[in-house]
C-alpha cells in the first residue's frame, strides 16, 4: 500500500506561495513606501488657455477682401491709440504695451517733443467698435470716409489711398455691425452694384431671345402639323 505525505514537498510549495499571495495586500498597507492605489490622489490639470499675442502683426491673403484689408490698415495706423478692439485708449490697453510704451502721454512719447517728431494725442480717447455714439455721427459710409480721409492719422492726415480709406471704413462698419463683412463700399461697392446690374440685365435679355426662339419654334412646328387648307 503506497504512503501519503500531507506536507510532501509539492504540497508544501503550493501552501507557501498560496499563503504568500493572500499576505501580499497587507505588506502593501503596511510598508508606508508603497501606495496600493497610486490613482487615489490623482487630479485632472486645469486646461491651458492659449495665450493670445494682442500685438502680432496681422497676415493678409493673397486676395484680401476689402474689409480683411481696412484691418490690417487699423493694425498700422487706428489700433496704438483706438486699441485692438477700438475700445479706445483705456488702462487695460495701454498695458499691453512695453512699459516704456505705457504712458502716452510721457515726454519721451507724446509731449515735449519737436512737432516734427510728435503729435500730442487727447487724454481720453472714446471707443470706435461697440458704441453707438460713434456710428451716429456719420448718416453714410461716405462720411466717416471723409472724416478719416481729413483728420486721420493724426500726425498725418490725408496720407494713406483713398481706396485705403475705404477699407478702413469698411471694416470700421463692419465692427459695429452696419456692414456685412462681405459687402463694399466705396468705388468698390459701386463697380460691384454695377457689375450685378450687368449680369441681371444680361440674364434678362438672354432670357427674352430664348423666349422668343422657342416661341418662333412652336409657331413653325404647329404649322408643319396643320397646314393651312
């Protein structure tokens, strides 16, 4: 008859590691350099909003639209004292700048300076977007044209093209929501308004001569079915 060990040496293997996995859990709470749940103290970041460059100089398509065009000129020439939203010359703006660049209003800047060099600009500078006190000042786009053609830049007023003028009117409109940024005015709006008539018109007449071809068709081919007796 074959013996039986109860702690042969299989056996007593199989015990020990068997003893050794249950026993594992409790090392781990036990020994307080080892973390069972690394997870547990976990905490999402916060999402990292994308800092926008206020001041980056603006780039134009190879075919800029009129409106896409008078903002690049407002960068230039409206934008260091109208502000990048034509909120006007307000703290928040002016510290966007270099801090030598602050105060408009320092000797180094606006003041005290030969006229050759500088122009003195007002203490307080009133928005051009988002108000509706500066739009009611001109009843059509073609006076705030004017306006800006003869008052502005300040240091050089009547400088830039008028179709530059235009554009600047265009995108001023556009800002305060009286021009669809795909609409024109000026000279352009004009060639535009034109070239409409032109293609309604030549659709008008084009439709006449079908009309009157097909017309002139039925009559022939009414006439080849029921000759005249």
């Amino acid at each position: 008859m074959k013996s039986t060990h109860l702690f042969s040496p299989p056996r007593l293997i199989f015990l020990v590691l068997l003893a050794g996995l249950f026993s594992f859990p409790n090392q781990l709470k036990s020994d307080p350099g080892v973390d069972p749940d690394p997870n547990r103290n976990w905490k999402p970041q916060p999402a990292i909003t994308p800092t926008v460059d206020r001041l980056a100089i603006p780039v134009l398509p190879e075919h800029p639209t009129q409106v896409e065009l008078g903002s690049s000129l407002y960068y230039y020439h409206c934008m260091p004292c109208h502000g990048d939203r034509g909120q006007g010359l307000t703290d928040e703006w002016r510290e966007v700048w270099e801090e030598d660049h602050q105060d408009c209003w320092a000797k180094s800047c606006h003041s005290f300076r030969d006229q050759d060099e500088v122009f003195t600009i007002p203490t307080t500078i009133p928005p051009v977007s988002g108000t509706i006190h500066f739009m009611q000042r001109f009843a059509k786009p073609a006076d705030l044209f004017e306006y800006l053609r003869l008052t502005h830049p300040p240091q050089s007023p009547g400088i830039l093209k008028d179709e530059e003028y235009w554009a600047i009117t265009a995108f001023l409109l556009v800002e305060n929501d009286q021009l669809d940024a795909t609409a024109k005015v000026g000279p352009l709006a004009e060639e535009q308004t034109r070239r409409l008539y032109l293609g309604v018109g030549s659709g008008i007449a084009l439709g006449i001569v079908l009309a009157v071809f097909l017309l002139n068709v039925t009559k022939k081919r009414s006439r080849s079915l029921h000759p005249l007796p």
